[in-house]
C-alpha cells in the first residue's frame, strides 16, 4: 500500500496519473497547499522536506519520496511499467521529464502566476513568461510532429508534461496554434486512467477540452 499526499496541481496530477495508470494501490491524503497548515506540520515535514506535494510513502519498502519526477521513476521501477529498460529509449523519456521539471513546469507556473493570478501587475513579467511559455510549447510542438508520445511509446514523460499542458486555459493558450501538442493531448485525455487522476483529490476543476 502507498500512501500519496497530493493536492490537485499539476504536479499532484502527474503521480495520480501513474498511480491509476499502473493499478497499485494506494491511499490519497489531500495536503491543501497555498500556506494550508498541512504543509508544515511535522509530520509531513518528515515526509516531504520542502513540504511541498506530492509525496508518498511505499510501505512495501519503507521508501518515502517527495518530488514528482523521482516518484515518476521509482514508480516506473516498481512496476516495470511507463519507464523503459531499453537504455536509448530510457534516457529519452529521461531527458523529456527532466526537460518538463526542469523547463515546462517551471516557466508556465510563473505563467499562472502573472496571467492568471496577479494580470496587470507586472508587464514585464507577463510578457517575459508569456514569450518563454509559448517557446516551449513550439519546442514540444515541433517534437511531435514525428512521433506519436514524447519518448515514443507512453510513458513517464508524457505523465509528467500532460498535466501542465492540461492548464493551457490558465495560460490563455490556444492549441489550435500547435496541432501537434492538441492531438497529443487529446490522445491523453482519452485514457480513463488520466480522467480518473484528474479528479484525484475531489475537485470541481473542469477537464479542459479544446475545441
């Protein structure tokens, strides 16, 4: 049994994808962020020490973990599923979560923060984001133009990069501008396992479809 700690954000959503996707078992503990108390008790301080979500607790191995991409991984290598053994092809869905944690995350969670959140407050913040999110969409537009998932089958990677694309409505992004992310994208959305994340905790947040 896993214990999951997670909210609904994009991070949270890309561990609950692999954990329905994979079918282990697990138990959901909502850790409500945005200076919620849960944060910074200690008890999950222990947990996640940035005391940020997700994080789990493997009691099968007595394995805690917090950041998204190394859980995506030891999920990966538990179950044999989503994270190839074929080295090329490993270290491609490898280069595409770092790209995600490192770059996609990162830049259009300053998008929501300046669009969304805080519009006409900073100019050269919104314009500065704004520029670097739409460069990253092209970077993985133009990606799959060849290919049918990130690393080529799916996997981890596509876990990792869906849910952030997913907010494209936060972004003000239109996918019809990148053909190849929106059939990406509704080649995801397809799958029940991703439906099913979507509302894990329980949430009144509408999957977004493009028309």
């Amino acid at each position: 049994m896993i214990d999951f700690y997670t909210w609904f954000t994009p991070n949270g959503r890309k561990v609950a994808i692999m954990l329905e996707e994979t079918g282990l078992d697990y138990t959901v503990h909502p850790i409500a962020i945005g200076g919620n108390v849960d944060q910074f008790t200690p008890e999950f301080t222990k947990i996640s020490p940035n005391n940020k979500i997700p994080a789990i607790v493997d009691h099968d191995t007595n394995i805690s973990l917090m950041e998204s991409g190394a859980i995506l991984m030891y999920l990966g290598e538990k179950t044999g599923k989503f994270f190839p053994t074929d080295e090329k092809k490993r270290w491609q869905t490898i280069e595409w979560l770092m790209w995600q944690m490192g770059g996609l995350g990162p830049m259009l969670g300053q998008v929501h923060h300046f669009t969304r959140y805080n519009p006409g407050k900073d100019a050269y913040g919104e314009e500065r984001y704004m520029k670097e999110g739409k460069r990253l969409y092209e970077v993985l537009d133009r990606h799959l133009g060849d290919r049918e998932f990130v690393a080529g089958d799916y996997s981890i990677a596509d876990m990792a990069c869906w849910p952030w694309i997913a907010r494209h409505n936060w972004q003000t992004i239109d996918l019809n501008d990148y053909p190849n992310v929106k059939r990406w994208y509704m080649a995801i959305v397809s799958r029940p396992a991703v439906v099913k994340a979507w509302n894990i905790p329980e949430n009144d947040q509408p999957l977004p479809i493009p028309e």
